[in-house]
C-alpha cells in the first residue's frame, strides 16, 4: 500500500477550499458588520410617505404589516419597532419609518446587490444540501490543519516544539474573546 503523502495531501485540499475559504471570509466579514448597512441590498428609491399612526400601545406587528400593504408593499414582512419616536417597520426589500408624532416618513425600496448577497447566503442557507457541503467543508478544513501540523518536520518550528504552543493560543484567544466581551 502507497504511503500517504501529507504534504501533497494538504496542498491539495488547499488549493480546492482556496475559493471556498475566500468566500466564506468575505461573506462573513459582510454579515459582520450587517446592521451598520445593508451589504446584500442597495437602495434603488426613497419615498416620502405621510400616514396616521395609532396610539403606540396599538402598533404591533399585524398593523405593520396591513400598514405596509397600504403603501403598496408586497413582499415578506419581517418585523416592527418603535424607537426613539420613530416607528420601523422591515419588509424583505423595503424598510419604512416614521415619526410617530407628525406622521411624516420615508419608504426607501432596496434590490440585492449581485455576487454580495449570493455570497452572503453562504452564511444563511439552512437547505440540507448546503448543510452537508458545508460539513464535508468543515472535515476538509480539520484535515487540513491536521495535515500542516505533521508537514514541517523535527526542529524549533515543529509541532512538537512550538506547533502546538500556538494551536492552544489560537483556540484560547476568540474563548478569551467571547467571556470578557461577548
């Protein structure tokens, strides 16, 4: 039986996930900063809308969404919020706000944005193909950590003397991160 070459074993898987990581990495840097603005939709119109809005106690997400019909919104409500003297609304490709006490506000319509928002669904896709791809990508990526801690052999980088002090810190760090600021 051949013996298993590691070196070539790990350049391999690499250069396979190289576009998969790539993507995974930009997606997950969008969806890092999501609600500082909108990386999978752009804005296409603003309108400027005047309604009369209930008492705030009567708002919830029924009126919002029968609200969001009168407008002429039709696609998928997702929730409702009153903040700040500003009642939201968030539809799938339309955000509505408006000033609870004038009535006065804006319906600002948004299309996704080609490549960023299939690349974002990277991370939000629940089909079970993506479910098992996305496993079969996990194994891949433990293999290939598996398979550059054997690659350099005996010596002061090596596994065995140094390899090994950094895989510890690099599973420390984000533990560290998530107790004091998560």
């Amino acid at each position: 039986m051949k013996k298993i070459n590691f070196r070539n074993l790990h350049r391999d898987l690499g250069y396979f996930y190289i576009g998969l990581i790539v993507s995974f990495a930009f997606s997950g840097l969008m969806m890092n900063h999501r609600e500082s603005w909108h990386p999978e939709k752009y804005s296409t119109e603003t309108k400027a809308i005047e309604v009369k809005l209930p008492a705030e106690s009567e708002i919830n997400d029924d009126f919002a969404e029968d609200l969001g019909k009168k407008l002429g919104i039709d696609d998928k409500f997702r929730r409702q919020m009153t903040k700040k003297g500003t009642f939201k609304i968030s539809f799938e490709n339309h955000d509505v706000e408006i000033d609870m006490e004038t009535g006065k506000g804006e319906i600002v319509s948004f299309i996704k944005t080609p490549i960023i928002s299939q690349a974002m669904k990277l991370h939000k896709n629940t089909s079970d193909f993506w479910i098992y791809y996305s496993d079969i990508f996990a194994l891949s990526l433990i293999t290939i950590a598996l398979t550059g801690t054997i690659m350099i052999k005996a010596g002061k980088f090596s596994w065995k003397n140094r390899g090994w002090k950094l895989a510890v810190a690099g599973v420390v760090f984000p533990l560290l991160f998530l107790i004091l600021f998560g």
